[in-house]
C-alpha cells in the first residue's frame, strides 16, 4: 500500500497526552502525516491526561512543542492550524471511575462514532494498561473499530507481560492489539527484508555456510538524563536487548515468509526467538557482560558516572554485550553478538553481517591486506547500507589489494526525508496492520529466553563492570569476541 494513501476517519486518543513521548514523538509524528495529506477530514486527536488544561491550552501546549521538535523547514503554518484544530483535551484520573464519562461524551459527540476507527494509544505505565483497557470497556468505549497500542516496556520479566497480556486481552482481540516498538518501523529495518527477499545474490549466501557472524550495535552517547528513576529499576537488558536488540536479530535470522504479510513475518519472528540457545547459568556467566559507565569524556565534554546521575550506588546495567546462537539449520554454529550501551562515544544502530574469508588464497604474491566482506546495516542515523569488498587497486605491476566499499544512502540515492519510525507505526495502526507489531507469544518468547540472565544477574555477587564514558564499553565485552578470534565492527 503506498504510504501517502490518506487514512480512513479516526479519533486518536493518546493516555498520557501531555507527557514527553506524546509531544517529542507522537503529535509531530501526526502533524508530518497531516502535512503529506493522510489525515482526513473527521481525524480527531484527544489528549488525556491529569493536567487541567482545556482545548486552548492543549493545543498551545502542542504548538509549543511542535517548534521545538520538528524542523523548522518541515514547519507549515496552515498545517499546524489544521493539526491543531484536530485537537481536544480531557482532563481524567484514571483511577477515578465516575470521571470516565468525559471521555465517554467527548468520543461520542461525533457523527457515527460507532463507525469510526478508535485508536487508543497508551503512552502510560504498563501497570495501568489492564486498568485502562478495563474502564474503556466498562464506558462502552470499545467497538469492533478500536485497536489498543501498548509502549514499552511490556512488563519487567515473563510473569508481569504475560499479566499484562491477559489484563488486555480480556477487552481486545490479539488482533487490535499493537505492541510498538519503534525500531521496526525505521525505513533500514523495513528494507532488509527487501534486501534479503528481493535481490537474488544475497540469499544464497545468507546461512552458515558463507556467514561467519553477525554483530547487532544499539549505542547511546548519552546517559540517563530524567528517565534515571525509570531506568534504575530496568537497566539495559530490559530496556533495549529484550526488545530491540532481539526483533533486529529476528529480522536478520528469520526464513522467508512464503510473502510479507501481518501474521506470516511475526510467525517467522517467532521461529527465530524459540531457535535462540538457552541461557544456562554457565552460558550466562560465559556469554555475557554487563557494564556500567564511570566519569569520563563523551563527545568531548565531561560526563558523570550513572551512580552520580541517579544519585546513589547501584548495580544496574547501562550496557550489555551478549554472545549467543541460533539453533537450526540455516545458523547452526554461527555466532550472534549483541552490544548495547549508554556513554559510548556516539548514537549508532547498526547490523554488521561478517562473511567467511575466501576458501583459498589466490593472490599469495599481492600486495596490501585483505579483510572478510562485510554488509554494514545503518538503522540510524544516516540511514544506508554499506559493502565492504576486496578489489585490486588501479596500476601497473603487481597486484595490490585494497578494500572498498559500495555504499548505498537512502537519503542521496532517494533525495526524500525518511519519515520517523513513529509517522509509519501510527498510520498502521490506524489501518490495522500488524506486520510491524509484536505478538503476544513473540513477547513472552523473548522474555522466556532473557529470564535466565536476569535471574542470574539478579545474584548478590554479580556486579556490572565499570567502562569510563566515551569509550566502547568494559574490557570484558572485547574479549568476548577475542577469545573466538573475532572483534567488534566499530563505525568508520
């Protein structure tokens, strides 16, 4: 379906609606909608939440925000009269039962309501999603048209997701529900599955037989800022790897669909998360790091450690490095790595695939040194691929091998703005299309395979160790890949 399609009419109510992740992500995400003509006449947006604003002031709120983060050029007056006007705001605790019915009189004061599509986005604590859902249900705000769109985290460990996964889906269908998670809507995650279904010369290649490993970067240059409260009861594992980390690795490892389609990619996601080697605790304590930042220089600025910025000693982990395997026939023996870090010394996602060095030298008289081709997978920032070959350099003589690379920018070779990941998520969701969302079982499956590092990091002798920030994380996460004679792809 193109992406420029207009959608049908919806009211799109955000819990949480003056909070940070509304007015840094979900309302600028709108408004670029609204700007390229998908949101029709009748798209209505309605912010809740505890603050006692009305209308005007939601919406000056909103205006306020969209100066801030969203670029100036991308900025058109018209467009944010008309977003704006789009706008309502209903002040309500959600714990008060009896208040519910502003909601309830706000959603039904359209013309056939019933008929339109309802998006309820919970940009909330996971603890009151069931609580949310609950209430929708009991204001009769539920109809066959609603979808429900869960943020992360999805509960801290197995037991709380699949609690919260009942709590919700006692109201909504599996299928209206849509578990985000940004990163598979970002343009480079959707287009490797172009990459490897769609070009012929790659798939032949992609199994264990031309691949010697695969290394999956998340990297942060930041600490934790505010979200320090959050994040000291979460730590790395749970905020980034159960999650991002695992769905990139799903991308990469799983078998072709018999076609891209909702329920055929997340069946294939599935296989990948259940394939994945078990985590002993031998495993755990072999095959895995956890770090976490001292004072130091990021960027080149002075950076304070994580207990400074929480303001207390603490043993959670702002980066971990995990070794791990997927077990069938396609990866068999192939080593997956999976780094993730706060302070290291710049912003970068980034899928490396290494392949096997070539069979037999065939140059022993060249000149220069050959290194194993490499497809670099940029997910953000600066969008693109990259192929790192061999090639002979130009010259009379001998023969001098130096590597080079075929680089491929989406924003040069497409000369377009690659839209946020959070523009193309919410336009599914209000189409009701699945493919980029996680399942129920995918959840739980990625939380089964974490929940053993989390029990045996969760040991009183375990301790995460200490990386200064600005560097690349604890010696320890270098060595994991050493001792297989291997080492991290670090950004050229």
């Amino acid at each position: 379906m193109d992406v420029l399609t207009p959608v049908d009419p919806c009211d799109f109510t955000v819990f949480g609606g003056t909070g940070d992740l509304a007015l840094r992500k979900l309302l600028p995400a709108l408004y670029l909608r609204d700007r390229d003509g998908q949101l029709p006449d009748g798209f209505r947006v309605v912010g809740v939440s505890r603050a006692e604003v009305d209308d005007a002031g939601y919406r000056a709120l909103v205006a306020d925000a969209l100066r801030v983060h969203v670029a100036a050029a991308d900025l058109d007056a018209p467009v944010v009269e008309r977003l704006l006007a789009r706008l309502h705001h209903v002040t309500l605790d959600i714990e008060d039962v009896a208040a519910w019915h502003q909601l309830h009189d706000r959603l039904k004061d359209g013309a056939a309501s019933d008929d339109v599509i309802r998006v309820f986005y919970l940009a909330v604590a996971p603890g009151l999603f069931g609580t949310i859902c609950e209430h929708l249900d009991e204001a009769g705000l539920v109809t066959a048209r609603s979808r429900v769109v869960l943020e992360k985290p999805m509960g801290s460990d197995l037991a709380t997701a699949q609690q919260v996964n009942a709590a919700v889906g006692r109201v909504f269908d599996e299928s209206s529900i849509f578990r985000i998670d940004h990163y598979l809507g970002k343009e480079s995650v959707q287009n490797l599955l172009v990459t490897r279904f769609a070009n012929t010369f790659l798939e032949p290649l992609w199994n264990s037989r031309w691949v010697d490993h695969v290394q999956i970067t998340v990297s942060e240059s930041l600490g934790v800022g505010e979200r320090g409260s959050y994040y000291d009861r979460s730590g790395a594992l749970r905020d980034m790897v159960q999650n991002h980390l695992l769905q990139l690795l799903c991308l990469v490892a799983m078998e072709p669909p018999t076609y891209v389609d909702r329920e055929t990619v997340r069946d294939e996601k599935l296989k990948v998360l259940q394939a994945l080697r078990p985590m002993t605790p031998e495993l755990v304590d072999r095959d895995t790091v956890a770090g976490q930042y001292a004072a130091g220089l990021c960027e080149g600025r002075p950076a304070a450690s994580y207990a400074d910025e929480v303001g207390h000693a603490s043993s959670t982990e702002t980066f971990v490095a995990i070794r791990t395997e997927v077990q069938n026939w396609r990866w068999a023996g192939v080593p997956f790595y999976l780094r993730t870090g706060k302070r290291m010394p710049e912003r970068v996602s980034e899928i490396v695939v290494v392949f096997k060095e070539p069979p037999h030298a065939m140059f022993p008289h060249s000149e220069g040194p050959t290194e194993a081709n490499r497809l670099h997978i940029r997910v953000q920032p600066d969008e693109g691929m990259r192929l790192h070959m061999t090639a002979k350099e130009p010259g009379p003589g001998g023969i001098r091998l130096r590597p080079v690379s075929l680089d491929l920018s989406y924003a040069a070779a497409f000369g377009t703005r690659s839209p946020d990941a959070y523009e193309r998520l919410l336009m599914d969701v209000v189409r009701g299309n699945t493919t980029l969302f996680m399942r129920r079982d995918e959840v739980e499956a990625a939380w089964t395979w974490v929940a053993p590092i989390l029990e045996r990091w969760s040991q009183p002798s375990h301790r995460p160790r200490k990386y200064p920030a600005g560097t690349h994380g604890p010696v320890a996460a270098v060595t994991l890949l050493e001792r297989d004679g291997r080492s991290w792809q670090e950004t050229e």
